[in-house]
C-alpha cells in the first residue's frame, strides 16, 4: 500500500484527484491539506510515501513546502501553470501533471509511482542552495556540521545549509548510517576511511581527506560501533 497526501488549495482539484485514485487500490489517500502548512504537519505526523502537490497556493508555494521538510516523500507535482515544469524536474520530482488532468496521462503518472515504490524508497531532503534546488539523497551526505541553527550539508562537491539544529536532526537520521562524532559534527559511518588513534584522543578522515575529532564522550560509543 502507497500512502499519500493530497496537497492543493482548490478542494474540487483534491476531489478530482481522489475520484481518479479509485481505480487505483493500491494507493491510500492518508488526508488532504489546502495549504503549506497544514501538508507540512500532516507529512511529519503520518509519513507518507508519497505527496500530490499543487504549487502555486496562499502563503507558502510547494517548492517552499518542499524546502521546510527535513525527508520529502516522492512528489507528483499537478498544477495549471506549465512554466514550472523545468524547475520540477531539477528537484527530482517523479511527474509533473497538467491540469485539468488527462486520464492516460495520469495512467502513466501511477504506473511510475508504483513501480518506484515497488523498490526500496530512501530518504531525502529538498534543498536549495541561492537559485540551483536539489533533491537530496541522505545516504550522499557525508558530513553535517552545526551553525547556530542552521545545519551545513556536505555531499559531493557541493554544501548547502537547511535550518534545523544538529540534535533535532540527529533524531531523524538513521543510526546505522549517521553518527555523531562531537558536539558540532554527524558523519555518515560509510564515508570513514580511516580511523587515527592517538594519546590526545581519536579522529577520522573520510574518503575525501576531511578529518573529523571524535569527542571524548562520543568514542566509547564509537569503539562499539566497531566490535
């Protein structure tokens, strides 16, 4: 079952798009939202795999949605306005639909919805960095550093910055694959290459050359991890 959220603030577009989700079981509408803010509590509180977006909505846009979440769900993008098409694809949307919406087309619009949650869906975050936006995989992130409230991301050649603190995201990411090395850096477990030990206490480099301390209080904790 493809547990989705339908996110438009015209409520016939909501039910046009529940009608047409009939014919298709194996997607569940959890709840529908008439705005931003509304989708983004109901995203953290029920986790969908998968969000119908509108974009152009009072207040907040569903790019800027898509911004505010630290995991996005797969995004079907369905608005009336075609010049957003290019900007959906760049942040890795799965389709964009036009309205008022084509029965073949959304035909083709499910059948990549299921068959990419037929396979094992990983994380991400939406990002932007001045104007290039990016669907973010967590498992890219090798490193992740504190900055007041912000959170600097590593991946690639590229960092960008989200706003959310070093604990509230450490509570999100996955333990087997994140681990906090000290008060102000988590570093992904994968990314280690070497693990220096010394009299003035541990530290590791990743694959890429950056050496990160390990705390005092965090490498009893690490020695664990490596039993």
């Amino acid at each position: 079952m493809i547990r989705a959220i339908i996110i438009d603030d015209e409520r016939a577009a909501r039910l046009e798009l529940i009608r047409m989700l009939k014919d298709y079981p194996q997607i569940r509408v959890l709840a529908e939202a008439s705005n931003a803010d509304e989708a983004e509590e109901l995203i953290g509180l029920l986790k969908p795999e998968l969000i119908f977006l509108d974009i152009q909505m009072p207040g907040r846009s569903g790019f800027e949605l898509l911004e505010g979440l630290d995991f996005v769900p797969l995004v079907v993008f369905v608005t009336a306005y075609d010049q957003y098409a290019l900007k959906a694809f760049e942040v890795s949307a799965l389709d964009y639909l036009m309205k008022p919406i084509r029965v073949e087309r959304f035909e083709k619009a499910m059948n990549q919805v299921v068959e990419r949650c037929s396979g094992e869906s990983e994380p991400s975050i939406f990002v932007k960095n001045k104007e290039r936006h990016f669907l973010l995989k967590w498992s890219t992130v090798y490193l992740i550093e504190s900055l007041d409230n912000y959170a600097r991301l590593y991946f690639g050649k590229e960092v960008v910055m989200i706003k959310s603190s070093l604990n509230k995201l450490e509570e999100k990411l996955d333990d087997k694959l994140f681990f906090r090395a000290n008060r102000s850096q988590i570093v992904n477990l994968n990314e280690i290459k070497t693990i220096i030990r010394q009299d003035s206490g541990m530290s590791i480099t990743l694959n890429n050359g950056t050496l990160v301390r390990i705390s005092e209080r965090q490498a009893v904790k690490f020695k664990n991890l490596n039993q």
